[in-house]
C-alpha cells in the first residue's frame, strides 16, 4: 500500500498519510518501494569494521544489521601479545590481509566483554552483532598447542568460562569451525578443528544463551556420514536448548543430497530442537582474474609473472615467446599442492569455469567460447584480458551450482536467503549482492518471488530467527532501519578491484543501481547510494532472558 513513514528518535513513529506534518528531513521517494533494511546473518567484518564504518560493499545492496563473528573467527578474546595467533585462523582461511589486520587494528582489549565495549564506542554506519569464536578461545586458553593438540580438563574448563563470559556480556552467541577448508597459511588446521566433539559439545551446553553457528558441512558422497553428522547436531540443538544455524548448499558432485539434512532438520524441530540452515541466492563463485587470482598462480613461471605489477604482467603476455610458455604450462595437468582452502581457485575445469562479461547471466563457460573460436580456453582468457587491459573476471562456482535446486533451498520454509560472507575473502569472492541478486534475478528476470515474498525473505525472516526483534519489519515503535529502492532497476553492478584497505591491501568492492535511500536507526547513511557522512549505527548486544 502507499503510505508515509514517520521517524522520531531512531524509531519508526508513525505510518500514514503524514502531509503537512513538520518534519526535520524529508525524503521524497515516491515511485520507490520502501522496505525495512535488509539483514544479513552470515559476514566477516570483525576487522573491517576497524577501518570501514559503514561496512562496503553490504551497505551499498540495502544491508542495515549484521552478523559476524562467523565461523569460529573472531578478535576476542585474545591479547595483543597473541594477536599473531587469531590472525593465523583469519588470513588464510578466510583471506583477510594479515599487513592489513595489523595496520587496521588498534588492540584495546583482552576478553570478550572488553572487545564488544570497544566495538560500542567505535564509530558505525550499520549495526553490527557478532559471536564468540572457538577459534579464538582456544588459542586464548591454549596458545600455540591449539593448533595440534587435544584440550586439557583445566583447558575446557578455562574455554567454558569464556564461552559464558562472552555471552553474558551481549554476545550473538558462540560460533564454530570444522570444516576441512579452513587451514592456516602453513596447510595445517585452524584451532578449533583441533577439538573433540566432546570439547564442541561441552562448549554449547554451557553457553547459558544465545545460538550456535557451526561451518563444516560434511563433503564427498558419503551420505552416511553426513547424516550422522546433522544428527549429531540436531541432538546437540534438543539437549542443549540453543538453536543452530549452518550454511546448506546443493553441489553438483552430489546431487540433492541437501535434502536429508532438510529431513533431519524437521525430525529436530519436532522432538523440540532448533536448527534453520543459511542458503545463497546464486551459485558461490571465485572470481578469477589477473587483477585477483588464477588457477595457475603458483605454477612453474606463472608464479614469477604473477609477483610482478599488472602492467608487467601485460608485457609479458604481449610477448610471444612468454605467452606460448605460459600456455603451455597452463595447459599441463595441475602442479603441486592441490590443497585449497577457502574461496582459493580451484584446478582450472574450463566447462565450469564462465565468462563474466556482464554482472547477470547467462554467462557462458570458457570451454564453449573456446570452442566457438577454435581456440584452447588459456588462450582466450589472455584474449580476453589483453582486450580488457587485463579487467576480465571469470566465475568458478565451487557450490550451489545448479540453479533449480538453489531455488528449492531458497524457497524451504526451514532456511533463510544470507551467507554473503562479507568481509571475507576479500579478494577471492564478491557475494554481498546476494540481496539484489534475488530482487533483479529472481524476482524482476524469473519471477520466481514477489517483491513481497523477497523482501520478507531478506528482512522479517533473517531478523526474526537471529532474535532482532524490533528490527525487519516497517511498524510503530521499530528500530527505523529502512530501504527506499526502485523494484524496476535494482541489481548488482560489475564488481571491481580495489587498494583502499589497510597497508594498501587489496578487495573486491561491488555496488548496486536502484537503491534511493539507506536509512539506519532514523538517519540517512546513504542517499542515490552515496554515503552521507552520518554513522549512526549501533552494536546489537544479545539480550538474554532475566
């Protein structure tokens, strides 16, 4: 329906025809669909949010609120002596620059309490909440013995303090690694694969609050596994009382098998459990390309060009002896390590590895337009970067493949659309437009959803099963976090290279059209997309139950 909405005091006051009625600022988006701000469950900003207030590039697809502390990784608690250690966890599993971490962050805090009282006072353009990580309790407790060793008695002990500690003081709640992706930059284990399921177990059970986020999905075929591990889960969520969140994708090496854990997750809520799994809007893609990573990057000679400034690195390819080298190299089965962690680029399979010419598909794959040109894919991916002036990007998905079954997860009434991973991989992957990918591609191209449909997707939905109870809806007395953008427009723009962290680092940073106003807790953080300047953010601190 058509209305008007009132703010006072950072809440929503009043909805209605409000003409004539004073008003500080107003903001004229008629023609716009005015929706609360989007929220987003599943990001990595614990260290962005020390350099970049208003949190790019979620800020800039409507995001107003969100989760980090994903996965195990957090800052806290830990002390500044140890910072080495959580940073270890971080930089290679999730691609945050460690040059960037140190010249970013000024340490002011040991325990958990104390980092979420620092968060409190630094300056922010969205709100932001975040858990407690195992990895970072760990080698709190254990030092450098979490990286290899078992925990002692006195070690859980010490951990469950923390874990209690942690969410006492506001934490989202307490959050967990097991995944064989998350490995140090010395090929080993983050610390909390480290731990017995007894040590996970235990941590849960005593957190006296808050909810559990768990990365791991088991991988390979093996569905007997897997269903042992959700059952697990599900078991853990039922005795321990704290509901249970983990992302859930389909893969095309094993196909639907992400409708067990559906089932698992339904027998859970009826023996009085709680777990929701976290699903994406699209495939998860690497982005490859010169300006970033490539399949080949530490490869015989690709791994000299690939040291060198990019303009070098276009003189080499422009000499025709380099590149008939470099091509051949290319071409031979992969070198070395096949280990990957995180969004590394895969070994190079050019039928699943697409041209990403515009920011929506249909992309067409390497392999087919290497075909068409009677031409070997090497080849034409340094056509086409040489073309570019070397700003070519390629998509590699590494899950959610097939689009149908993305729909059906999307749609599953035990899941919620967020896992951009923002602040993450920072310069292996661009998902924060997770949310305008679903309004311009499957809302305005498939109709697949309503405007409607989506929107409560990316708002009431997320916000009710993270417990942000006054925010994702538009109603007298909620936080006055709001989206105004034009449903006929809306989307994702091409994403882009950038130098602007810390210590020079580079991301990816991705934009959108069609967003006329970004309002968070009453104020406009951004108008047409452009920061205003305000930063009027908050921390959201879990509240528990007196």
């Amino acid at each position: 329906f058509q209305a008007d909405v009132g703010i006072k005091d950072g809440k929503i006051a009043e909805i209605g025809r409000l003409n004539g009625v004073a008003a500080k600022e107003t903001l004229d988006v008629e023609g716009h669909v005015v929706s609360p701000g989007f929220v987003d469950g599943h990001t990595h900003m614990d260290a962005q949010i020390f350099w970049d207030p208003i949190g790019t590039s979620s800020c800039f697809q409507g995001v107003t609120s969100v989760v980090m502390g994903n996965c195990g990784f957090t800052l806290a608690p830990c002390r500044e002596s140890e910072a080495d250690l959580v940073m270890r966890n971080l930089e290679r599993a999730e691609d945050i620059s460690r040059a960037a971490m140190k010249a970013g962050i000024k340490w002011r805090w040991e325990t958990f309490p104390q980092f979420l009282d620092v968060l409190e006072s630094l300056p922010k353009g969205i709100n932001y909440a975040g858990y407690v990580g195992h990895c970072a309790i760990r080698t709190h407790v254990m030092g450098q013995r979490a990286f290899t060793d078992e925990a002692t008695d006195d070690d859980l002990k010490a951990m469950i303090h923390h874990t209690r500690e942690a969410v006492a003081a506001g934490a989202q709640g307490f959050s967990t690694t097991r995944s064989v992706a998350h490995q140090t930059s010395d090929d080993k284990p983050v610390a909390s694969r480290l731990a017995t399921w007894a040590e996970f177990e235990a941590l849960v059970k005593a957190m006296g609050g808050g909810m559990v986020e768990v990365a791991g999905e088991p991988r390979g075929a093996d569905g007997a596994k897997a269903r042992a591990y959700y059952e697990a889960l599900g078991k853990l969520a039922i005795e321990s009382g704290r509901p249970i969140t983990f992302g859930l994708f389909n893969r095309r090496s094993n196909p639907g098998a992400w409708r067990t854990t559906f089932d698992i997750i339904e027998r859970t809520a009826q023996k009085g459990g709680r777990m929701f799994a976290q699903v994406h809007s699209r495939a998860l893609n690497v982005l490859l390309s010169f300006e970033t990573q490539l399949p080949f990057d530490k490869w015989e000679m690709w791994r000299d060009m690939r040291k060198l400034p990019l303009a070098d690195q276009k003189k080499w390819l422009l000499d025709t002896d380099k590149r008939r080298q470099l091509v051949d190299i290319a071409c031979k089965p992969p070198q070395g390590p096949t280990v990957t962690a995180g969004a590394e680029a895969r070994a190079a399979d050019w039928d699943w590895i697409f041209a990403m010419d515009k920011v929506q598909g249909p992309h067409r794959s390497m392999a087919d337009l290497a075909r068409h040109k009677n031409t070997h894919p090497v080849e034409l991916m340094i056509d086409m970067a040489l073309e570019r002036d070397m700003k070519f990007f390629m998509i590699q998905p590494v899950a959610n493949e097939n689009q149908t079954e993305a729909l059906e997860l999307m749609k599953h009434p035990r899941s919620v659309v967020t896992f951009s991973d923002s602040g993450a991989h920072v310069s292996q992957i661009m998902d924060a437009s997770l949310q305008t990918h679903l309004l311009s591609h499957w809302v305005r191209e498939k109709q697949a959803f309503t405007v409607e449909e989506a929107v409560k997707m990316l708002t009431c939905d997320i916000a009710t099963q993270f417990g942000f109870h006054d925010r994702g809806l538009l109603r007298e007395g909620m936080a006055a976090d709001i989206v105004a953008f034009d449903p006929a427009t809306i989307g994702p723009r091409m994403p882009e290279v950038v130098n602007d962290l810390p210590a020079k680092a580079k991301r990816l940073l991705q934009k959108a059209d069609g967003i006329k106003a970004t309002v968070v807790n009453g104020q406009v953080l951004l108008r047409d997309n452009a920061p205003t300047g305000n930063l009027p953010g908050r921390l959201l601190r879990k509240k528990r139950a007196a």
